[in-house]
C-alpha cells in the first residue's frame, strides 16, 4: 500500500518535469497554439522530421525561441490540421 502511495505522489511531478511551455513556442514570427495549422508549421518551422505515428502526424522542428527540438502532433497530414499537442 506505501508503495503505491508513494507512486501516485510522483506522478504529478514526473508529468510536469514533462510539459512545455506553450508561451514560448514559436517559429519564426508566428507563435503556436491549438488553431495553428499544420501547413502554419510547414511553412513557418524548421521541420527536422516529419512522420506518421501512432495513427497521428508527428512534426519535429527547432523552436525558434529555446532553440530546442519539439514534437507536436497533428490528427493527420492535411494541410488544414489543427495542431493537438506538443512536447
């Protein structure tokens, strides 16, 4: 039973140490949110990969503001995708 509390009180800082800041992600001059497209950051990123995953369009890129690679998720390859998630 400890061990389970113990369990479940790290979890919530393991998911946090995980998140992203969604105020500093941009590419360029556009800062990305949940109505950017995926064709916002075709044209916008410095796409490093572009695959799909898990039965989602998965995007790596450079954000321009940490210089560090993100992923963000896209519910398919159109152009018109509405951004999912990031991290």
């Amino acid at each position: 039973m400890r061990n389970l509390l113990l369990l479940l009180s790290i979890i919530p800082v393991l998911a946090y140490a995980d998140s992203l800041d969604m105020r500093t992600l941009q590419c360029r001059s556009i800062k990305l949110n949940s109505s950017t497209t995926l064709a916002d950051v075709q044209n916008n990123c410095m796409i490093q990969k572009q695959k799909t995953s898990k039965g989602r369009y998965q995007v790596d890129f450079i954000n321009n503001e940490t210089n560090k690679t993100v992923t963000c998720y896209f519910a398919s390859n159109m152009p018109t995708a509405l951004l999912n998630s990031c991290h």
